[in-house]
C-alpha cells in the first residue's frame, strides 16, 4: 500500500485515507488528508464521492472489514 501511495503521490494524485490506513501511510512519511467512514460523522467518504471529489479510489481492507456502507 505504502508504495502504491508514493507512486500515486509522485504522478501528482492527492492521497485520502480513513484513520487506519493514514497512520500506516504516516509512519511512512506520507501524509494524506483524513477522511471519515460512514459510520464516523460527516462529512464522510460517501458524501466526498457523491460530491464528485475523487477520480480514482483504492480500497484496502483489513482483518475485520465488513459491509460498511458500500
């Protein structure tokens, strides 16, 4: 995941990440803005889709993913 992010970041992408995936990304010197799950107030990931905010998403799952709005 850490080198897809710096490889995105290198060809000028802009990174968001939920918390999870933000801390890994730090501990790696990549700093993405924060954005929330659904169930973590808004505005959250479904609104920043519906809003028309990204062009590309990349969804990585943990241990315990499960259906969370999608």
């Amino acid at each position: 995941m850490v080198d897809l992010a710096a490889k995105l970041l290198k060809h000028g992408f802009e990174l968001d990440a939920t918390h999870g995936t933000a801390v890994v990304l730090g501990e790696a010197g990549i700093n993405p803005r924060l954005v929330n799950k659904v169930h973590e107030g808004r505005p959250h990931i479904q609104d920043r889709i519906k809003n028309g905010e990204y062009n590309y998403i990349v969804n990585t799952t943990g241990r315990t993913s499960g259906n969370r709005g999608f």
